[in-house]
C-alpha cells in the first residue's frame, strides 16, 4: 500500500511541476522467447524466437528544463504484450508454439536531449498481468529426441509477474502532434512457472525476455512549449 501512495504522489509532484505533458498512443512490434532452466538438474529444450504484437497509451511528463546538455522526464502507461516462445525438437516432432498475451503497467523515467527532435534513453520496471494464451497442443512425452518439455499450466503457474525494461529513440515536435519512434528490450524478472518444490525438476528459472520497436503520437495537454 505504501509503494501505491509513493507512486501516486510521484504522479501528482510530475503533473504539477511538468513544462509539458503529452498523452499518446502506440503501437509496433516484438521478437520474444523464455529462458527455461532449473538451478540444480539439466534441462535440455531449445527455444527460438516468436514473432509479436504490442500497443498501449501512456503519459510523458517533461519537467522544466534545465541549465545542462541532458534533461529527464517521466512517464506511464498501460500495454498490451504478446510474449511467447517456440520449442524446436531433434526429432520430425512439429515446432511447439506457446503465446501468453498481458496487461503491462510500466513506469520509467528517461533523459532527454534536443529541440523539436528529442534524443531518449529510457528504463524502469513493469507489472505485468496474464490475459489469455494461445499454446500448441501438448506433444506428451513420445518422438522428442530426448529434449524435455515444459509449458505454462493455467491450474499451477503465476498470471503476475514483474520485470524491467529499457528503451530509446526520438520524439519531434510537429504542428499535427508529436510522433516517437521506440527500440526497447525487456526482461521480467519473474517466473512464470511455479517451480513449488527445488527437488522437482520443473524449471525454477521461467523468463520472458524480448526486443522489439514502437511508434506511438502524442498531444500537448497543458505546459509550454520548448523547442530550443
């Protein structure tokens, strides 16, 4: 409840002391996989990338600007996140396709440099919320190669999770609105399957991670312009 109050506090401090305020929406695309491993037994899966879908809306606020090269800001949002992987096998066994798709509430803080083309670098941590899946039939335990097989389980795993992410690109001032171009990675530091007890063999280690772009427009909802 404290981390609740500090976040909204934070929130009010920013809209207050902001030199401009943007709302905006966005919208791009993502490659993402899972890093599946146990601490203590060998777990042998190959997993590759799976293609993605993201978009979401969110509020940038850039304080006054000071005397320095570099000025910072702050910003929030709400996404919609396709995360997933696909399990190759050594065998004819077709490629297994696991696709879990969440509700995002990142916040971060960035710095910034720039006129009407503003330079970023952004980063901060994430909270995340399960919303549906899309996962391949289960392949059982017949014609693998040997590999071993694990998957998310609806009656056994987590639907929250947390992690961190980090982004960069450039926003520009236009007449029509402000548009941004984003490159961002992200990894949850959470794992999405429940290990229960260490002597099992189910992965202890169950990671999202990915990389991917955005393309997002924003408007001016208050403030100054600044465009040195």
């Amino acid at each position: 409840m404290r981390y609740v109050w500090l976040v909204c506090a934070v929130l009010v401090f920013n809209t207050a002391a902001a030199q401009r305020t943007y709302v905006g929406i966005k919208a791009g695309g993502q490659a993402s996989t899972a890093f599946i491993e146990h601490t203590i037994f060998n777990i042998n899966m190959t997993t590759s990338f799976l293609p993605g879908l993201n978009g979401g809306v969110f509020v940038k606020f850039l304080p006054e600007p000071g005397k320095s090269f570099l000025n910072s800001g702050f910003q929030f949002g709400v996404n919609y996140v396709q995360k997933g992987w696909r399990q190759t096998f050594l065998t004819s066994q077709p490629t297994y396709t696991a696709r879990m798709n969440y509700i995002e509430i990142p916040l971060e803080g960035f710095g910034y440099f720039g006129g009407k083309n503003k330079y970023f670098i952004s980063g901060g941590f994430y909270t995340e919320f399960l919303v549906s899946t899309d996962l391949d039939q289960d392949p059982g335990t017949n014609n693998l190669g040997g590999a071993d097989f694990y998957t998310y389980d609806s009656d056994r795993d987590r639907k929250v999770g947390y992690g961190a992410r980090l982004g960069g690109g450039i926003f520009r001032d236009l007449s029509i609105g402000t548009f941004e171009l984003e490159g961002f990675f992200s990894y949850s530091f959470s794992n999405f399957i429940d290990p229960g007890d260490l002597t099992t063999e189910t992965p202890d280690l169950s990671n999202h991670w990915m990389a991917g772009f955005t393309v997002g427009y924003m408007i001016s909802i208050g403030g100054t312009k600044n465009d040195e």
